[in-house]
C-alpha cells in the first residue's frame, strides 16, 4: 500500500510541475498579452467548473476530451496554464 501511495503522490508531483511548466511557457511566450490572452480559457475553465460541479483539474479532464482540446497544442497549454493561474495566481 506504501508503494502505491508513493506512487500517487510522485504522479501528482509531476502533475503538478507540467502545469507550471506549461504555464510558465505560456507567460514566456505572450509576455505582455499574457493575461489577455489567458483570459478566454479560465473563462471555459470556470463555466466547465460551475456547470459540472467540478475542481480545477476534473474541468480540465472534462475540457481534455474535446475536439477543441485534443486538436490544439495551443489551447493544451492555455488550459493548463488558466488552471495553474485559477489555482495560484501570478
């Protein structure tokens, strides 16, 4: 039981340090227009959370299997960077 538990926990560490890496890129990117350009997507984020009852990381699962998502490295790392910033804003 030990294992897995450690286990777990190593894969949401890593979890975890993909998000800020992602948001990270993303800041580094648009610099400037960061905020601005966040915003559509922790507006998704948050209308996903409200209409599902959902956390942060379940509405980003829900948003995951869409075509949008799915078809859109851009949009990945948008989302993933409103749930860091939704999470802990910068």
């Amino acid at each position: 039981m030990e294992m897995k538990m450690e286990n777990d926990f190593e894969k949401q560490i890593k979890l975890a340090a993909k998000l800020y890496e992602f948001r990270d890129i993303a800041k580094r990117f648009f610099k400037d227009d960061y905020k601005e350009r966040l915003q559509p997507y922790t507006h998704i984020l948050k209308e996903v959370m409200k209409a599902n009852n959902l956390e942060e990381l379940p509405a980003l699962l829900k948003i995951s299997k869409t075509e949008h998502y799915q078809g859109n490295p851009m949009a990945q790392m948008m989302y993933m960077a409103a749930v860091v910033e939704l999470i802990e804003p910068s």
